[in-house]
C-alpha cells in the first residue's frame, strides 16, 4: 500500500514538472558569439558589434568551459517579468470644418406709410415686418 501511495506521488510530481516545461517553453532563440565575460548570475557575449548580456542561474544548462575568450551558442527564451499597461487616449473628437464666413442678412426695406392726408404715420396700417432674407454667396 505504501508503495503504490510513493509511486502516485513520485508520478504526480514528474508530470507536474514535465508540464510546467511544456508550457513555459515558448519559442527558443539562440544566440552565438565569443564570451566576454562570465559570472554566476550571467555571461555577456559579443556577436559582431553587439554585445548581449544573458541572466542565468543554477538551472541554466552549461556544456563545455564557459570561459573569457571561447565561442559559445546560448539557447534562450523571452519570458516576460512585467508589464505597465497604459491607457489608450481618447480620439480627438471630429473637429468640424470652420463655419463659411457670410455677409449679414439684407432686410428688405418697406415704403413709409403715409395717411390719405399725406402725413407721415399719422395711422399705420398693418404691415409684416421686415424679414430678412439671407443672400446666396457668389
């Protein structure tokens, strides 16, 4: 019984592990150049111009001397380890187009009013008021 028990678990705990492989790997890059420098938490290459500094720990799999001077060919992934998201901004509203300059309405103008003995305004008749009349530009 007791072994069956240490069987399921050593069987649980691998296939965790192997999982956790499986979906963390992603895709691999590698990169190859002559080490410039090693320590225990990284190892900075050159290739070409370029200088890449790579982070590894105790996990990191190392065939060979990893020394100053020898060329190596490191495979890596890209793992995210943080992100600051921002906020798109809003799109500028649709500025509408400049309302067209026009010339101020023309009235029309009406004829004084004069009574049968010819005296200005001695009784209006009734009349509509001016409007105005808005013009067509040219």
């Amino acid at each position: 019984m007791m072994k069956t028990k240490t069987t399921f678990s050593l069987l649980a705990i691998a296939s965790l592990a192997l999982s956790g492989v499986a979906f963390a790997g992603g895709k691999t890059y590698q990169a190859t150049g002559q080490v410039v420098k090693v320590s225990a938490a990284m190892v900075v290459i050159q290739s070409g111009t370029q200088k890449w500094e790579i982070a590894r720990d105790t996990t990191t799999k190392v065939k060979g001397d990893l020394k100053k001077g020898n060329t190596v060919t490191v495979t890596y992934t890209m793992n995210a380890t943080a992100m600051d998201v921002k906020a798109m901004p809003a799109a500028p509203a649709a500025t509408a187009a400049p309302a067209k300059k026009t010339a101020p309405p023309k009235l029309k103008a009406s004829a004084p009013t004069t009574s049968a003995a010819g005296e200005p305004n001695a009784q209006k008749k009734e009349q509509p008021d001016a409007t105005a009349t808005p013009t067509p530009d040219e």
